[in-house]
C-alpha cells in the first residue's frame, strides 16, 4: 500500500527528533522511544525505516530503481555499486517550492534517490520540505542564498551568498549541506578549490527551465547514459509531471537511482563533478 502523503507528517517529525537527539548528545533514549514509535505506522504502509533510524548499515538494492538509504546513515554502505551496475543521479535545483512535496511523494513510489540543489531564502520558507528531504534519504546541496551568479561577484560577496545558505539549511535540519552547485553553472576555479565541499555540475541538462512541458522534459531523459548526472528543477509543475514517467522508463531500462555522492563514490571537497561511475563500456 502506498500512502507517501500520509507519512510527511512523521518524516518531518523524524528529521526534528534527529536534530533534537543530535543536539543533546545524541540521546540514546530518545532514540529507543522514538524508533518504536515510528516503525509500526511506516511499516504498516510498506515503507521500511532508514538504516540511520534502524541503526543497522544500508543494505545495497537488488532491485533496479532501488537506492541507498540516508546520506548520514552511521555505517552505511554506498548502495549499488555503480562502477557495475547502470545508474544515475536525478538532480534538482532552485527548491523548495510548492510543488517539491509532489515530487517527494513521487520520489518515494519509485525507491528513487535524488540530490537537491536549495535556495538559502527558500529554505527560510519551506523548513519542513527540507526536513523531510533529508529524512527520505535524499541529498542536500547549496545553492546559494539567492540565485546569484558567483562568477560575477566578488570573493567575499560569494562566500556570503554560500555561507547564509548553509546556515539556512542547518537551522532547517541541524546538518551541514554535503554538495555545493553553482546557479548557472558558473564559478570561478578558485572559489571551486576553496570550497569545503564537492562541486556538481551536470551531464545532462533536460532544458525543463526552458521549455516547461513535461512532454519535452520526458524526451530529453531518453539521452541519459549510466553516471549521468541530471539536471532539472523542481519549482516547475510541468517537471513533477514528467518525472514519473522519466523513473519508469529508466527503472524498465535497469538504472539505479542514487544521490551524486553515491554515483561518484567518494567525491572531493573543492573538486567539479560532471559525470559519476558506470559500468566498463563493451566494445
């Protein structure tokens, strides 16, 4: 049975007790009245606790479309193993927005993963979504305050738009964004080396900005290879639309969803990441 709507209520009571937990010396109390509390209403809509909430390692998917469990999971293992197996990261940016719980809800149908890219200010607005982003597995990146192009600022103006993000997003969910993506895609080769985390780009940009029809957002998924890294935004209505039937298609084609940390492997801080592993090419 799938009921996602009817679990936003307890992800995001999850992600806050964590941040409580985390925040008092990680309570291990707190955690064993929280955890049995929560397990018998999420296992009764066939949705297995995370390993961060079971305190057991991630099991790797068997399945394709399955993907790992929480970024911040204590032992957990990094999902499929995407230098054999077809994977890709779905990646989106400009959020959270109106339409970013349609696609949680969507997200967690299919088992995927995806990594978002959030708005500092946006996350102001929206803590809740965010909490409930990262209590459903997903990735957390910065994405500056305000959407401004960082290779047309100065070195301090810069590292302000970067640093109120990440202060936005750890008031939100007491954790540290693990990525950083530039708006536009533009940054400087300095700012990226200073950066205390992995810099994305992508392989693939499905152009939903531009053309804003789920139709034509579709049809550029069809060009996704294993270790692409995708980009589309998740403040568009027509892109919710097309993601359904972007994960169906992919899932029938064998593909793994998985964050960008889990399709790189172990990604570098300061470094620029277009693409991420794949199985060896046959000749």
């Amino acid at each position: 049975m799938y009921c996602g709507p009817m679990l936003r209520p307890l992800r995001i009571l999850a992600g806050w007790l964590e941040t409580m937990a985390s925040m008092v010396s990680r309570s291990t109390v707190l955690r064993f009245l929280v955890v049995p509390a929560l397990a018998l209403p999420l296992a009764g809509c066939g949705v297995p606790l995370s390993a961060h909430w079971q305190g057991l390692p991630a099991k790797a998917p068997s399945e394709p479309g399955a993907a790992a469990e929480s970024q911040d999971a204590p032992g957990a293992q990094e999902g499929p193993d995407c230098a054999e197996v077809k994977c890709v990261a779905l990646t989106f940016d400009d959020g959270p927005g109106p339409y970013t719980e349609s696609l949680l809800d969507v997200l967690d149908k299919h088992n995927a993963k995806a990594s978002f890219f959030l708005i500092g200010k946006d996350v102001a607005k929206y803590p809740d979504i965010v909490r409930e982003e990262l209590a459903s597995g997903h990735e957390i990146g910065n994405h500056t305050w305000s959407h401004q192009d960082l290779a047309k600022l100065s070195p301090a103006a810069a590292e302000r738009e970067l640093s109120k993000a990440d202060e936005a997003i750890k008031k939100a969910t007491g954790t540290a964004p693990t990525l950083m993506r530039p708006p536009y895609g533009t940054i400087t080769e300095s700012l990226t080396k200073a950066q205390p985390v992995p810099v994305v780009m992508w392989s693939d940009d499905t152009l939903d900005w531009k053309t804003r029809n789920a139709k034509k957002t579709v049809k550029a998924a069809e060009d996704i290879k294993p270790g692409s890294i995708v980009l589309m935004h998740d403040i568009h209505k027509s892109t919710i639309a097309a993601v359904p039937k972007i994960l169906e298609d992919l899932g029938a084609q064998g593909y793994h969803f998985v964050t960008v940390s889990q399709l790189i492997g172990e990604p570098k801080p300061g470094v620029g990441y277009k693409t991420g592993q794949h199985p060896p090419t046959k000749d």
